[in-house]
C-alpha cells in the first residue's frame, strides 16, 4: 500500500543555496514521523513543500502515492492534507466553534452562490458544519470552549483548538509545526497523550516538526534527522537518540 505522505529527493534552492538537498521520508497510515534537527536545517521549508506553500526545485511529493508536486495547496487539503502552525493561527474576532466551522464546511455541498442568496442549501450546510464542529470539540473534551472567542484563550487551549480545527477537515496526513511550543509540562504530556488518542482513534499518518524531546520519545514511531538541509540520520527514537552524529550535531554530545 502506498504510503499517505511521501517526499522523494526533494530540493528546494535560494540562489546558491540549497535550504532543502535531496530530502526523501515516507509516512504511513497511523504512524507518526518525526522531523528533528536543530533551527536552520530546513524542516521549515520542507513543510512548506509538503502544503504546496513552497515549490520545490527537484523532487516529488505524494498524497497516497498521487503526485502533487505541482498541486495547489487548497487540493491537497481537500486530498486530506491539514496542518497546525508554530505561530497558532487562528481566525481572530470568531468563536471556537466558528473556527471549527470555517474547516467544516468544506465537507458540505453549499457554494459561495447558495451563501450569497441564502438559500435552503445553506441552512444546512451550517447545520451540517455545525455537527461535525462539536462533535471534534467532544472528541477533544473542549465542548465547553465552544462559545468562547479565541483570542482570551490561553496559550495551550488555543494550540488544541488549532488542532481540533485541522481535524474537522478529515486528515488523511496531519502536520504538526512545534505543536508543544508555549506549553508548561503538564500541557506537554497530556497534549502527547491526546496526540497518541487522535491517532489510535482516527488512523491518520502524522509528520511533527518538534524540539523537545519529551514529545517526539514517546509518541513517535520513526524520526528522521536534518541538518543544513539533508537527512543526518532516520531510525527509531532510540537508534536516532544513540547515534554519535546526532548527538554532535543535534543532541548534544553529552547526551
């Protein structure tokens, strides 16, 4: 079976310099990667490439072993490609449940005319993005947010409600950028834990971008390394925690 997300050699060139050189990882239904490496290594730009925000100089991108190298991010997210941020984005003067909604109504048959006219289809279109909007909240346990306007939220609420937005648009790949930035450790490990829920419930393969440690250990299954734009090294938590190169460049060689 081919796999949800799938880089293959992937360039991405400035000028003279090489951000991304030759970058291959592949990532499977209910398995989460991780993609370390300390700031400047490219991973960035690598997410960039994936959602179609940045086009690459060389390589391939596939989406169930459909290449969308040269696809329009808005069709790889209707192909099942959602995405947080290390910068929580979130749709400012709105509540939580209209966040939610803005995600949802993707999935619904109403079109900017039926909007426009109000017409029936509309009604339910709302209804139906409505549903899908608090049954993610209760799925999350953040029901009672859902009438709460997103910019008095707290760091670590706001980073669950970006999630539970990129889950109401039915991810098939989800890619989470920093998701622990601005969290305390209590938030940390229940936010792990919620992470490990989302992908024995729903199955989607998961790529995180991710500095501590104490998330990427234990949630992920397969790590892949980069620095100054290539893969350093890629293997298990463990075979990547253990290996020399790594913890010179990355890990620190104390470690």
């Amino acid at each position: 079976m081919a796999a949800a997300l799938e880089l293959r050699g992937v360039g991405v060139r400035f000028g003279t310099f090489d951000a991304v050189d030759g970058v291959s990882l592949s990532v499977h239904a209910g398995e989460v990667v991780g993609l370390i490496g300390p700031n400047g290594a490219g991973k960035t730009v690598t997410f960039n490439v994936i959602t179609g925000l940045q086009p690459p100089t060389r390589g391939q991108v596939l989406l169930g072993g459909v290449d969308v190298t040269k696809t329009a991010a808005h069709t790889r997210t209707a192909m099942g490609l959602a995405r947080t941020f290390q910068v929580v984005q979130l749709f400012a003067g709105m509540s939580v449940l209209e966040n939610l909604m803005v995600a949802a109504h993707r999935f619904t048959h109403a079109g900017v005319v039926t909007d426009a006219l109000r017409l029936p289809g509309r009604r339910r279109s709302l209804d139906s993005a409505r549903e899908r909007a608090s049954a993610v909240l209760a799925f999350l346990g953040l029901a009672h947010l859902a009438d709460v306007e997103v910019s008095s939220l707290p760091v670590g609420q706001a980073r669950l409600v970006e999630l539970a937005r990129a889950l109401c648009l039915k991810p098939k790949v989800l890619l989470l950028d920093e998701p622990a930035s601005g969290l305390d450790p209590v938030e940390t490990h229940d936010f792990v834990a919620l992470l490990a829920e989302v992908r024995a419930t729903l199955g989607c393969a998961m790529l995180l971008v991710e500095h501590d440690m104490g998330v990427v250990m234990p949630l992920c299954d397969h790590l892949v390394v980069m620095n100054f734009g290539r893969v350093l090294a890629e293997g298990t938590p463990t075979e990547v925690r253990d290996d020399p190169e790594v913890k010179t460049a990355y890990l620190g060689a104390a470690v």
